[in-house]
C-alpha cells in the first residue's frame, strides 16, 4: 500500500474514533442531565414553538374553573366524587391542568412521563398514580427525596382524596372533580 492510502485510513480511522468519542459524551449528557425544557413566558403565553405541539397544548397554563364543586364554598380536603383532573397549585407550572383520561398517571423528570416535573429534588420516574374503580392510588417508585401526600411521606400505595395536596419535589398538585 502506498503512504497516501495509509494516511487516509489513519485520518478515517481517527475521525471515527471522534465520532464515537462525541456520541457517547452525548449520551451521557443526557442522561445525566435529561432533556431540554422550554420556559414559559412571565405572561403566561407560550413561544411560538411550544404552541406547535399538541401534547404542550393540553398541558399548557389552562385556569382552573371559576365556579368550585361545592358552589362557591371552598373545597375540603377527602371531598368525595371521582377526580377527572389533575391541577398543579404550587411550583414553576402552577396553574396546569392535566385530565385524567388514561388509567395511570406516570410523574417524573423523564420525557416520556404523563406529567413531567423538572425540578433537581424530583426523580426521572418519581411515582405514579393509578385508577382503582373511582379512586386514584399513589404509588412512590422509591425516589430520592420522595413524596408527600397532605405533608405525610408515601411509603407504599395510599388512596388519593380529591384536594389533597401531593407534593413531589417542588412542585404541589391535587385530584378535582
């Protein structure tokens, strides 16, 4: 073989060696430090990329209903009926509302959760909530900091009344009919 193939074998030998180098920094990139998250904007609208997505739209700032349940009265904790939404009252999406269409709710950091929290005291599959009858189940999936359900700590599956808090790092949501 002649000098030059040499050399080019050797340049392309090195670059792959890069490539590979890059993508595995990458990688651990992002699973040290997960995905990207766009803010919202201090008046509450959505930056014009946001507003391309269907799933951001559904959980976008969306105002909880001017009327209560109880006709005015403020709501009790362990109110009974069956909860159709999930509102997030305190943390950086307060305001949020998310229904409860599906059977189970996934929380966390990682992207493909239901209701993604990020936050650095939340976990990247923190816990669950999951449909039994008329009821929602709250379930730690032994995070870190772990979860608090009317400031008590979650140690295994509990029964979630509707306006109770459930808090998970930050941030702080209850069940509503």
């Amino acid at each position: 073989m002649s000098e030059l193939t040499l050399l080019i074998l050797r340049v392309g030998f090195l670059l792959l060696l890069w490539f590979f180098i890059f993508a595995i920094v990458y990688a651990l990139k992002s699973d040290l430090f997960g995905a990207p998250v766009r803010k919202l904007r201090s008046d509450g609208s959505q930056p014009p990329q946001a507003a391309a997505s269907p799933q951001a739209n559904q959980t976008q700032m969306q105002q909880p209903p001017a009327i209560t349940p109880s006709g005015g009265a403020l709501p009790t904790a362990g109110a009974s009926g069956t909860a159709r939404t999930l509102v997030i009252t305190s943390g950086v999406a307060s305001g949020t509302s998310i229904p409860l269409d599906d059977d189970f709710v996934s929380i966390g950091r990682s992207s493909d959760s239901t209701l993604v929290i990020v936050d650095e005291y939340t976990s990247t599959y923190h816990a669950r909530l999951a449909k039994s009858g008329s009821e929602w189940i709250l379930t730690d999936l032994d995070s870190t900091n772990g979860t608090k359900l009317a400031g008590e700590s979650v140690h295994k599956p509990v029964r979630v009344p509707l306006y109770t808090p459930v808090t998970i790092g930050k941030t702080t949501f209850e069940l509503r009919p």
